[in-house]
C-alpha cells in the first residue's frame, strides 16, 4: 500500500508541475522546472530523499543557472571592451606618441630622435646617451641637476660626439642619474607617430610605428 501512496502522490506532483510548466514563459524557470522534474522522476517512492538533501541539490542547480548567465554576461561585456579599445586605436593612426621603450629608428639627415626622461625625484648629473644597435656610444647629453619631471625632454638630431651625422638605423636610448655615488637608470620613453593598427585575436591591439616595428596599445605613454 506505501509503494502504491508514494507512486501515486508522485504522479500527481509531476501532473502539477507538468501544468505550470505550460504556463512559465520565462526560459530560466522552464531550465530549473526541467531539472526539478528530472530529480522528482529519479527519485526511489520507497526511499524518497530527505527535505534537506533534496533542497540543497536544487539550490546547486540554481547556481549553475546563475554562473552560466553570468558568463554569458561576462563575455558580452568583454567583447565590448575589446571593440572600444579597437576604435581607439584606430583613431590613433597619423598621431605622434611616446611610447614605453627605450629603441627608436634614426631616418637621417632632416629628423630627430626625441621623447622623455621620468624623472621621480630630484638629482644631479642627469646623463642621456645615444647607441648604436652595435652598442657603439654615438652621442651623450649632460643635463646636469634637473628637478623631478615625468617628462623631462631630449632629442637627438644624430650627431656624433666625435663629428659627422649617424646613418639611418636603430639606436638605443639610456638615461641615467647619479644617487649616492651611485649610476642609477631612469625610465625612457620615445616618440614616435603611428603610421596603422593591427587587430589579432582575442583583441590584441598592435600599433605599428613604421621602421621602428610594433608595440602593444599598452606601450602607449602619451598622445600628442
């Protein structure tokens, strides 16, 4: 007679159920009304499992229906974000910016390699020196005590300390500070003007700054 009670009672909560799913138009609500029906169906009339149990596994249902939505979420925001950060690099073509690096391409006679020193504190002896891609120094400036500045300017027209002009090419720029009687390297920062944006997968921006290669949109220190 138990089996014949819980059978019954069973189908009748299924009927019930099976009724107001026709009317839930919302899909979360059919999702975990589908789940409820799975577990009532699969569970035994003669040992039916305790209201504890059986609860906790429906709330774990219902959080991976929250999870779900919130990455579907997630990934809207996401690619939104990417497509804002592609359009504001692609109206970063033909402007001049200063780039997180310290290699910059010399073009010759008539141009200039220039940018900045960040300087966080003041100090003496601020030194600025120009190599070759060999490592050769072709030039050095002594700005001597300076204050602190993020943007503390040089430029270099590609003389030679010894006489004569570089050619074109890459060279390095280095900066450096003496504190304590000690060398200490300064971050360096070089100007360049992109020339087009490259978009990769996942949404890697790249700009590219003619001769002088490539950078990732986050290199980018100033816009001018």
């Amino acid at each position: 007679m138990t089996t014949v009670s819980s059978s019954t009672e069973t189908s009748t909560v299924l009927q019930q159920l099976s009724t107001r799913e026709e009317e839930v138009e919302n899909t979360d609500e059919m999702d975990f009304l589908t789940l409820f029906i799975a577990q009532l169906e699969n569970q035994d009339p003669l040992s039916p499992q305790e209201n504890g149990e059986f609860l906790s596994q429906l709330a774990q249902f219902s959080q991976v229906e929250e999870l779900e939505s919130l990455n579907t979420n997630f990934d809207g925001f996401s690619n939104s974000l990417q497509s804002s950060s592609a359009l504001q690099a692609t109206s970063l073509i033909g402007r001049n910016v200063q780039m997180n690096t310290s290699d910059a391409y010399f073009y010759g006679d008539g141009t200039s390699i220039s940018g900045g020193v960040e300087l966080d504190a003041g100090a003496s002896n601020v030194k600025v020196q120009i190599h070759s891609s060999t490592g050769l120094l072709m030039n050095e400036y002594d700005l001597g005590q300076q204050a602190a500045n993020d943007d503390l300017r040089f430029a270099w027209d590609g003389s030679i300390s010894s006489g004569g002009k570089a050619g074109e090419g890459f060279y390095t720029v280095t900066a450096t500070v003496i504190r304590d009687g000690e060398s200490v390297a300064l971050p360096v920062a070089v100007d360049a003007q992109v020339q087009s944006v490259t978009l990769g997968n996942g949404g890697a921006v790249t700009l590219n700054i003619g001769e002088a290669g490539s950078l990732a949109l986050d290199n980018v220190k100033r816009i001018y």
